[in-house]
C-alpha cells in the first residue's frame, strides 16, 4: 500500500500568510494527487486534482504542485474562511489512502 | 444540482450490520465511479471502498475487506455499502464521494461528496 505523509499536521497563520502544505508519497504516484479543504462539522471540498489542476470554482489563492513522490498545496495569501483542515489523497493504486491531515488554525 | 445523500447509519451492537444508502441525483449515475470514505470522530478521512460505473470491479480497504460491500443500482441512482460484523473501530461517519471526471477522463479525485451518516457501534 501507499502511504501518505503530510506536514505539518498542524499550523498557525494569519490572514494574508502565504502558506505551505506538503504531502509525501511512499512511492511514486505520477500526479495523481488531490487536495481537499474540510470544515468543522461539513464534508471534504475538492480543491486541487492531478496535483496542480484547481478544481473550477476554487479561488485562484490555492495552487498546488509536485510529481512522483513530493507534493505541495499553497494558499498565497490566507483569508478567514480558509481555516480549515485540509488532506491529500494519491489514487494511483488503491487502496486510495488519504494523508492524515493538516489543521490550519488562526495565529 | 449535483447531490448525494446518505441514509441508513445508527447505533448499533458489535457484531451486528447495516445497509447504508446513497441517493444521487443531478447527474448521470451510471457514467460514473462511486466511493465510501469514513471518519472516525476526531480523526482523518480514510478511503473505504469504491465501485466502477457499470459495478463490475470492486475495490475495498484492508480493514473491511470481507466485512463491507459495496455495490450499485444504476437504475435507481444509487449507491449501498453493505457493513457487517461491525467493530468499535468501525464507528464513523460514512460518506459517498463520486469520481471526479474532466471530460471523459478519470482524474482519480472526489468532486462531490454527501454530507454523511454516523454509524456508531457500542455495546
């Protein structure tokens, strides 16, 4: 299986911050990688496939990058709905694990 | 608009079962793959299993695997997983996720997700 490793696991920011979440794959999973935003109480949000396509109706402040094993979500420039937790998945092979999540909380 | 809803999650005792149920509508369900993700309360999400469109493969977690099923009615729009003998580990709320198409291509991700059902196992 595929694991996922994420860092930091947990973040404190401002509004404004350009901030940085990195995912890494256990073994090559080309860019099939997504990132997902999650709030309190709500499901996942689709926000970024095949590692660095946004998904439409996404706010253009979030980019993400990387192939093969290495991965980055960035938020450019953090606005106060963007406190959230937020996960990678690889779906190169199942099963389809998640990372174990980064929560980004207001500094 | 694009909707899935859960149905079916509850209390229940070690050991006993549940159907849980996914109703689709907005889109074309049958051109679709479909997934079950869970999370633990407090925890992160973990993928589940997952059901090409026509329902011919099947793809599970090592954790269920032998426990779950998941499976489909493309002519009612809907999606089931099938738990039993289940575990306090499995307590969760249980989400179903379509594929993520761009065009006509599978990009692996999760683009619509329902809002979930709890299944809670205590004695």
């Amino acid at each position: 299986d595929i694991q996922m490793t994420q860092s930091p696991s947990s973040l404190s920011a401002s509004v404004g911050d350009r901030v940085t979440i990195t995912c890494r794959a256990s073994q090559n999973i080309d860019n099939y990688l997504s990132w997902y935003q999650q709030k309190p109480g709500r499901a996942p949000k689709l926000l970024i496939f095949a590692a660095s396509n946004l998904q439409s109706g996404v706010p253009s402040r979030f980019s993400g990058s990387g192939s093969g094993t290495d991965f980055t979500l960035t938020i450019s420039s953090l606005q106060p709905e963007d406190f959230a937790s937020y996960y990678c998945q690889q779906s190169y092979s199942t099963p389809n694990n998640f990372g174990q999540g980064t929560r980004l909380e207001i500094k | 608009q694009v909707q899935l809803v859960e149905s079916g999650g509850g209390l229940v005792k070690p050991g006993e079962s549940l159907r849980l149920s996914c109703a689709a509508s907005g889109f074309s369900f049958s051109y679709y793959s479909m997934n079950w993700i869970r999370q633990a309360p407090g925890k992160g999400l973990e993928w589940v299993a997952h059901i090409t469109a026509s329902g011919y493969d099947r793809y599970y977690a090592d954790s269920v695997k032998g426990r779950f099923t998941i499976s489909r009615d493309n002519a009612k729009n809907s999606l089931f997983l099938q738990v039993n003998t289940l575990r306090a580990d499995d307590t969760a709320v249980y989400y179903c996720a379509r594929d993520h198409l761009e065009g006509d291509v599978v990009t692996g991700a999760l683009d619509c997700w329902g809002q979930g059902t709890l299944v809670a196992v205590s004695s």
